[in-house]
C-alpha cells in the first residue's frame, strides 16, 4: 500500500498530463470508471484513463479491437505506454488488503 501511495506521487505529473490530453482530445470525462469483481466475487470500483470517446446512448458494450474506432488518438497512445492504468494505484491504496478467509 505504501508502494503504491509512493508510485502514485511519482506518476502525478504523468496523470495531469495525461489528463490535460484526453480533455482537449475528447469531450468527457478523464477517468473511466468500472465495478469488476475481485477475490472472494466481492465486487470493487476499478479505475483507468478514459481512452475512448464517451459512450453515446445506444452504444452497447464490445470487445475492443487493435482499430476500434471509438479509441482516440491520444487514447490509443496511453494504452500503447499502459499509461491509462495509472489511477488504478488510487485502487491500491484504498482497498483492504485483509480479507477472510
């Protein structure tokens, strides 16, 4: 946990770069936001860089492919670096680590 706190203050340049890009790439929010399920099917919020363009009504969900178009240019590059899962250290320093077992 205080690995990731520390990782997080190193990597916060990257993020408000990051972030400044995807706003002026695309309208919409910066951070995407996702409940998966975890250790134990206990479900937990996820978070990434958002890197497509915000879903439009009617948009159903689809597995994303190398060309999807729906992935910006700015988006593609923070995937291609892993950049976009950055605020998933926020994850890491706010979930428990103990768990039942």
């Amino acid at each position: 946990m205080v690995l990731a706190g520390l990782a997080l203050v190193i990597a916060a340049p990257l993020l408000a770069i990051a972030a400044v890009a995807i706003r002026l790439a695309s309208p919409g929010p910066i951070v995407y936001r996702a409940e998966r399920i975890g250790r134990g099917r206990r479900p937990f919020v996820m978070y990434k860089l958002r890197t497509m363009h915000a879903r439009r009504r009617g948009d159903g969900s689809r597995v994303t492919g190398k060309h999807d178009p729906r992935v910006f240019p700015v988006g593609s590059w923070l995937r291609r670096a892993k950049l976009d899962e950055l605020p998933q250290l926020v994850t890491s320093t706010t979930r428990p680590w103990t768990s039942r077992r």
